[in-house]
C-alpha cells in the first residue's frame, strides 16, 4: 500500500506522515513538494521527514503521471494556502488551487489510483447567518483561496473517476502545533502573541464566528478518507470536517487563550466593524459517515500543545508577524533572494 501526499513539507503535511507511518509502518509514504517551506523546521529535536519513503521536489504545475504507477492513494495538500497569499497571488492562487489539482485528480484516475483526498476548506461558505452551514447549503466563497477550493469541487463533478474514490475535505481552520509551524491562522497567533508579546489584540470587533480543526485530528479525517465506504453511491464526496463544538467566535478564542496564558493582556476592538468572514459549520455528516475517526482534540488541549512547542522555539522573537513564521514572509523572502520568481517558480 503507498502514498502520495502533495505538499507533505507544508504545515500539514507532517503531522500527516507521522500519523500515517506510526499506525502503518509497513506502508510506503511518498512525499511531493517544491520544497519553499522544507527548512521551516522548528520547536522539535528531529527532522519530521524521517516517516517517509521518498520525497520528490517538484511543482505541481509540473506534475509527472508516471509518479503515481503503483501509487494507491493520493493525498493532494499542495495549495496556495492562505488569504494573504492568495491576495497577493490570485492568478497563481488559481493555477496550483484548481487547474493543477484538476490536472492530477484527471492522471490520478488515468492511473487507477484508488482514493483521491483533496484538502478543501469550510471557507468556502464565506459568509452565512446564525444557522450552520451544511453540504447542502450555498456556497459564498469570498477570496481568492476560497473560490480556487470551490472551483475544484465543482469541475470535479464533470470527470468520470472510473475506478478512484474522491473525497473533498472541506476543513475548519486549521490550528495546532505542527514541526513546520504557521503563525498566519487565528489560534495559533493568539497563543504566539501571549507568550512573546504577553498582550492579545483584536483590532476587529472579535464577533466574527469560525470553525477550528486541530492538525492532529486533520490527519485522523485524512486517514479515513482514504479507506471509506462508498454508501450510496458516495463515489465523489463533499463533506465539512471539524467538530460541532469548535464553532468559535473570535473574542471566544482570545478570551480561553488569556486563561491558560494568564500573563498576558487582552484587548478588543469594541467599535470595530465586523469581519465579513463569518460562519458556523454543522459537521454532523461528517461524524455519522466517520464515527471512529471524529475529532478528539479539545482547544484547551490545542492551545496548551502551541505552548508547550512555541517555548521550544528559540527563534521565536517577539516581532513574529515580520518573520518567516508567516507563510507570506517567506515567500517574499525566497522572491527578494532570487530563489524563486513572482510566478512562485524555481529560478533556474
């Protein structure tokens, strides 16, 4: 039994590979990525890389079919991952999001690989009332991230899998502690400015309402996605991944970090207008189709697993927002160093 998982040396990728490796060692995993993020490895005394079989270092733009003979399952994280990014980069957002993961999934059937897992988001909701949003619901996709994850679910629907399972997981927010940590997601900054600048600020008025995932509990979902029953029918699924009890407002999230992290402050932005950005997320399909896989990882556990890492992080400076610990940083680092080039290609 192998794996192919696309952009394994991101911040999912790891904690993936791991889980994977440890409940089935004798599997082979095979790593795929470009590499810009491979040297973010912090707060951990080991390279996490060490549970994998292979690696290749390639852009997915540039994806070989040949990669996937004998390959079983394709766990496709490789995204433009974020709205910043996705801001700056709307035209690349799209290429890597939709047409490059379009262009897998199609080589990915051509080749008789078993399940396909695509990572997509609960962003895609963008905005929606009180109510949470179900599969069933419309989709409001506000930024360019979002409208790449939708724009994927919905070509799919036009290709005759054959033979390959597919499985859309439209995530929450993802957050937790990861060898290739981000800063740029909402708990994990919170937890990073308690520690380092002992102070949690909320320029918005923190009302908005988002829904989180732990990394670990991420990789829980993707392990069963790949080994699903197709019930009726169910050869292409969408389905929202997260926990019904991790519907957070903003405000929420600051205020239980404060708690744990006693020594900090916390302000909000009272007179703020809110973030347009807000939803809640009904993953009750997800917890019936998967009842041992559902998400275990409470946000105390979540917020005192960032702190535990963070404190090993000997770099972590209190300016952390102008490092590489935030995705887009890096990226405009590796632009400025003449490593890679405004289209995000290796400069040759």
């Amino acid at each position: 039994m192998t794996y192919l998982i696309t952009g394994n040396l991101g911040y999912v990728g790891p904690v993936v590979s791991e889980y994977l490796k440890k409940k089935y060692p004798e599997r082979k995993i095979i790593g795929y990525d470009l590499g810009l993020f491979a040297n973010q490895i912090k707060g951990v005394g080991y390279n996490p890389d060490l549970f994998l079989d292979q690696q290749y270092f390639a852009d997915v733009r540039n994806f070989d079919e040949n990669i996937l003979k004998n390959v079983d399952h394709v766990i496709h994280l490789a995204a433009i991952s974020n709205d910043p990014i996705g801001n700056k980069f709307e035209k690349i957002t799209n290429e890597i999001n939709f047409e490059a993961s379009i262009d897998i999934l199609k080589k990915s059937v051509k080749m008789n690989v078993k399940t396909f897992t695509f990572a997509s988001s609960c962003s895609v909701y963008g905005h929606s009332s009180s109510k949470p949003r179900t599969e069933k619901d419309e989709v409001k996709p506000l930024t360019a991230y979002a409208k790449s994850k939708i724009n994927f679910e919905q070509e799919s629907k036009n290709i005759d899998l054959k033979k390959t399972t597919l499985t859309s997981l439209r995530f929450a927010t993802a957050c937790g502690f990861s060898p290739r940590i981000r800063l740029d997601l909402v708990l994990n900054d919170f937890v990073a400015s308690a520690l380092k600048r002992k102070k949690i600020e909320i320029l918005s008025d923190g009302s908005p309402y988002r829904p989180l995932i732990h990394v670990k509990d991420m990789a829980r979902s993707i392990d069963w996605s790949t080994s699903r029953e197709n019930l009726n029918n169910n050869q292409s699924l969408f389905v929202n991944v997260g926990s019904d009890d991790w519907n957070y407002q903003i405000k929420d999230l600051a205020e239980k970090t404060s708690t744990i992290i006693s020594d900090c402050s916390l302000s909000i932005n009272k007179n703020a207008s809110p973030d347009k950005r807000s939803y809640k997320v009904d993953f009750s399909k997800y917890n019936n189709l998967a009842p041992d896989h559902r998400c275990i990882v409470s946000l105390e556990a979540a917020i005192n697993d960032l702190v535990k890492g963070l404190k090993n992080c000997t770099d972590l400076p209190e300016d952390f927002r102008e490092t590489n610990y935030m995705r887009l940083n890096c990226l405009n680092n590796l632009i400025s160093k003449g490593i890679i080039n405004e289209n995000l290609e290796l400069k040759k």
